[in-house]
C-alpha cells in the first residue's frame, strides 16, 4: 500500500468509495471529471461556562496521540472557490449515552447571551463583525440548541464582494466563531453555556472547490519493482 508524506496509510478518494464524511484533517477531497477538487471540510468550536466573543475553530485530529497529530486551526487557502458555509449549534446528549455524549449539551444546560446578539461563522479580521451569514440570533437570553444557518451558492451565481463568503479567496481566511451585535457592527456580549464546567461543541462545515493539483508518485498506486 502506497504511504503518504505523514507516514500514514493513504487510499485514493473517488466516487465510488467514500464511507461517511471525509477526512478534513488530511485534507482529503473528491476530483471530479473535468478536474475540479471538491472538498467539504469541517471544524469545532469549544462552547464553555465563560462568555466568549471569539472562537477559534479547530480541525480534529482524530488521533489519540495529539503531540505528534495536534488539532489544528480552520485555515482557508488562497484560490479556491466557496460555495457554502453553515454552522450548527450542539444538540443536546442523552443520559445513558455516558462518555458518548462529550461535546453535546449536558442535559438542562443552556445555550445563554444577550437578547439580540447573533452568533456566527466569520473573518478573523476586517469582515468580523460585518459578515451576516450564516447566523443565529439570540431571543430571550438564550440561543436554541440544534439550529443551523448556512450561506449558499446557488447554481449559476457569481462571487459576491465581501463580507459574503459566497467568493474566492484571494488571500488565506482564517475563519471564527464570533459573537456580533444587533447591527452586525461590533462584539456582542458573548455566548456561555449556563452550567458550570459543562463543554459542547459547535460544528462548522465548508465546501469548496479548486483546481485539482496533480498527485505525486507516493499518492498514487506504485508500480511494482522489477525482479
């Protein structure tokens, strides 16, 4: 079996053998037929008992030993194309899941901020606070668990100036959780959770697409010695 640069083991993606999501911390992707790469990648951001205004999405690993595969940060690359960006607040866990239910809502947690206050994926710089979607606003001090926004690129629509994501990158985006105002003008109050110690996480997903960059020997089947 062909290695990759890591050292681990690395199978061709394509259509005909993808099983469940795809692998963000590798980068995997899908390249279709007229050599565009399409990737759906995804990131966490930690939820916790301390008000945050800013939150750094992170690409899990998936390895149990983080010193030599940390999680890493969301990075955007220059030149590819967006084509949606959504965010999905946790849900809550189930009692008798136990250690299943790390990272969703513990039971009678709240999801708590300011009446008003919208929570959404951005920018860390310039369009923080300008960016509009995806979002969620806050009603009655609390954000509702499980809900979801997304921007979208429609079939046939070209980028739209910032602060759309709907656009292609002209410079690494290094994209956040933030908490904005009414206005979408400047920081908000922030997002908690209302008990304690508790942890749950918001999921971001984003797909792009790009030219396919062309595969190196090791990434490929090699071919077998002579002899």
């Amino acid at each position: 079996m062909p290695f990759s640069a890591s050292g681990e083991p690395f199978k061709p993606v394509s259509f005909g053998n993808i099983n469940g999501v795809l692998d963000s911390y590798v980068g995997n992707g899908i390249i279709d037929y007229d050599g565009t790469e399409r990737k759906s990648i995804y990131a966490i951001a930690m939820l916790t008992s301390t008000l945050q205004t800013a939150i750094p999405l992170i690409v899990p690993s998936g390895k149990k030993d983080l010193v030599t595969s940390p999680n890493r940060p969301l990075v955007i690359p220059t030149g590819v194309v967006i084509n949606r960006v959504s965010i999905r607040m946790p849900e809550y866990g189930n009692r008798l899941e136990g250690a299943s239910s790390y990272g969703l809502l513990p039971q009678e947690c709240n999801i708590v901020g300011t009446t008003g206050d919208r929570i959404k994926v951005s920018p860390t710089t310039v369009t923080t606070h300008t960016t509009v979607a995806p979002s969620l606003q806050c009603a009655d001090s609390r954000y509702t668990p499980d809900s979801f926004s997304t921007a979208w690129r429609p079939s046939g629509v070209a980028d739209i100036a910032p602060p759309s994501w709907i656009t292609t990158t002209a410079a690494p985006i290094t994209p956040q959780i933030t908490v904005s105002n009414t206005g979408n003008t400047a920081a908000g109050t922030g997002v908690a959770l209302s008990q304690p110690g508790a942890i749950a996480f918001i999921v971001v997903w984003i797909d792009l697409e790009s030219d396919a960059t062309p595969r190196r020997l090791r990434e490929i089947n090699l071919p077998i010695p002579p002899g």
